[in-house]
C-alpha cells in the first residue's frame, strides 16, 4: 500500500524562514524545514539563484533541493528601498538561513549581529565551509572537506582518494544545520530569545571520520582504506553474475548455514576448514573464489531473490537513474512526483523519514525565480502603490524567471 503524502498542516507549520541558500548546504536545510510544514520563502537575486543555471552533474540540485519553498526576488545591493525590504522580511522570519563564503553576509549588513539587532528571537543558520577556529575563513566545497576530513583517503583504494559519489557532506552539514535550528526554537519557547546555530563542511567530515579515528586509537594502527580493509567476514564482497554486479554479506554463522544451504554448497558447509567463521577468515582467498565461481554463472536477480529468502543482506548495484523505477521506492510512496522547469514531472526521492506514518510529501513544486515575490511584499505590510514603486527603483524584477534544461555535458 503506498502512503499519501497528508494534506494536514506540518509540524513546523507557523514558522516562517527566509532562505539565502544557493548551490547544495543551504538549501538542503531548507527543504528539510520546508518539507516539515515550515513556510520557507527563498530569497533569489534578480535572474534567480545560479544554481539553476548550472550544467552538467549539478544540473540537478536546484530541483532537487527547493520542492515546497517559495521565491521572491529581491536586489540586496538597492540602497534603502531595499534595506526597507530586508528589515520586514527580517521581522516577520523566525528563522534564516546563508551558506555564502565568509565576510559575504557581514558586506550586506546581514551577519547575524546585524540581523539580531532587527529581530531578537530569529534563529540565524550560518553555514560554511569550516567552524570558527584557524581555518574559519578559508573557502570550502564538499569536495574539498572529503579530502581534509579523511573520508576521501577511506573512500578510495589504496593511493587513490576518491569522494563520494554524491554531495554527502553538503547535505548532511544542512541536516545538522535544521537540527540545530529545531533545537533552538525548542530553547527560544523558553528564553524568548533566538541565537546563532553554525554548521560546517570540514566537521561534518571529521565526523564521519570519528568512527575510524576511535578505531586507531584503540588498535593503535592507522585505519586502511575501505577498498583494502581488513575483512571481518568471509563472505562481504562484490560479485560479478552473467549480467550484473551483486554485494552479498554473510555475517554469522546462521548465514552461513542458510547461504550454503540455498545455493547447494552443502561440500563447503561439510568442509571443517570451513566451521567457524574464524576458521574462514583463514582460506577467504579460495573460500570466495569458490563463491564467486558459482554466482558468474547465474543472473543477479536470481541471486537477490535468492539471498532474500535465505534472509542473507543483498544488494544489486544499482545507477542513480534505476532507482525512478523502483519497485520498493515506488510502491512504499518514497519517490515524489516532481516538477521539473520544462513542465515534465519526475520522481525524486522523499526525505528518508515518516511521521505518524506519513511520508512528507509535496505541497509546492520548485517555483520559478521570484513568483512569489508581490505576495510576500503584501504579507511584509506594502501596499499596490508601494508595491509599484518598488518594482520601479529595481529592487525586484517584475516577472518571474524560469530557465530551460541544458544539455548534459561533463564535469
């Protein structure tokens, strides 16, 4: 049964946000917010933020990232009239959102000393590349924190540091920026006041790092990449079938039993060589040879369907674009038809979490740059004529800004 999205109100419903995002940190911050009932305006500059005019792999991200949000835009650089325009917006958010280089914010009057000053109780989310410390004022990219963080190092073979394949730091340093930001309004309902949260590239690596870290200050050896580790089960490998990658885990000795007894290899059940798993570990060379001698000859979907029954962890290697098309993703409501700026719809994945049941859904598809932008004047308190004016001395373009889908090309 697939679950439908609830059309009742969010638990954030009532908080209002002014997201400054661009690119991937920021406005996966938002989304979370914004996914859960938050009503979260993007503030865009004339033309709109140029992540949507990114190419290649980064074509992607503004659509991906910016579903239930709106967008209004406004020049920050248009003298009072736009000041006048910040300063309402300003009061009338309870939470703001930057993930620009550093000093950017503190040039436009909008650092969090200066927004504070507006409005005593919004919770500022400052996003950067590091937190405040020697390194605070260095340029950082997801990229660039993979490497310095140590997860590029686990992540490659041996000499070869590769990142992840996907903006892992990026969007795990938003997360940890709305849980700090729900923490916060928990602590505003009591003091009445908001504060700074900081969330940073390089520490959401060394996070992830922190379990590698433990590990050799507990074995005193320096932890080997993940391609070169050294196995702690016989069977947790990559196999090659007649058709398709497989990685098969076998894990304990009630796997063991059910894996061989699944797929006939009662002869290196018997095997003594083979009893405990310590025992295996000592011929896993010839052990998964024998293994993988069996799974070349079948399909990999054989093999899934096989290890599920023995209730064995499995997986097919799957490309990014297979998962549209899932079988679990699309029956359990977790891909969410979404507008893409040609009109053509497509299913992208739902936050990874339920509520009551509830996927969260979409209420708002991606908007166009600065559709929102007369709507969220009327709600900071300007008239039609004010309005007007407004449109006049620059301070918004007065038509929304869309923008067509590129040809791929490389990155």
């Amino acid at each position: 049964m697939t679950p439908a999205a609830s059309p009742r109100p969010g638990p954030l419903a009532g908080i209002k946000v002014l997201d400054f995002g661009h690119m991937v940190m920021g406005p996966s911050c938002g989304l979370i917010l914004a996914d859960l009932g938050a009503e979260v305006m993007r503030i865009e500059p004339p033309g709109g933020d140029p992540t949507r005019r990114l190419r290649g792999l980064g074509m992607g991200f503004f659509t991906n990232f910016n579903r239930n949000k709106s967008s209004a835009q406004i020049d920050l650089k248009q003298g009072d009239a736009s000041r006048e325009v910040l300063d309402r917006a300003l009061r009338w958010a309870d939470v703001a959102i930057e993930n620009f280089a550093p000093g950017v914010m503190k040039n436009l009057g909008l650092d969090y000393e200066a927004v504070r000053a507006i409005n005593p109780r919004i919770v500022y989310c400052s996003l950067k590349g590091f937190l405040p410390g020697p390194y605070q004022d260095r340029l950082a990219l997801d990229e660039v924190a993979q490497m310095m963080g140590g997860m590029a190092f686990m992540t490659g073979p041996e000499g070869q540091p590769l990142r992840a394949g996907g903006s892992i730091v990026d969007i795990t340093g938003g997360m940890f920026g709305a849980i700090g930001i729900l923490a916060a309004l928990r602590e505003r309902e009591h003091t009445g006041s908001g504060q700074l949260v900081q969330s940073a590239l390089y520490e959401t690596a060394a996070f992830y790092s922190g379990q590698h870290m433990a590990y050799y200050a507990l074995s005193g050896q320096a932890p080997r990449p993940m391609p070169s580790r050294d196995h702690l089960f016989t069977v947790y490998d990559l196999f090659r079938t007649r058709d398709n990658d497989v990685f098969v885990a076998v894990t304990s000795e009630q796997h063991w039993q059910r894996f061989c007894e699944e797929f006939g290899l009662a002869e290196l059940f018997a095997d003594p060589a083979h009893a405990t798993q310590a025992d295996r570990l000592k011929v896993r060379g010839p052990l998964t040879q024998s293994i993988a001698d069996v799974f070349a000859t079948l399909g990999s979907d054989e093999i899934v369907e096989r290890c599920a029954r023995a209730r064995l962890p499995v997986a097919k290697v799957n490309r990014p674009e297979q998962l549209m098309d899932d079988q679990h993703l699309r029956e359990s409501g977790q891909l969410l038809p979404t507008r893409l700026p040609d009109g053509r719809e497509v299913p992208l994945p739902a936050l990874p979490f339920r509520m009551d049941g509830r996927t969260l859904g979409i209420v708002r598809q991606p908007q166009p740059a600065g559709a929102q932008t007369r709507d969220f004047l009327t709600a900071l308190g300007y008239g039609a004529e004010e309005i007007e004016s407004l449109a006049d001395a620059g301070v918004f373009p007065d038509t929304a800004s869309t923008f067509p889908i590129a040809a791929p090309v490389g990155v």
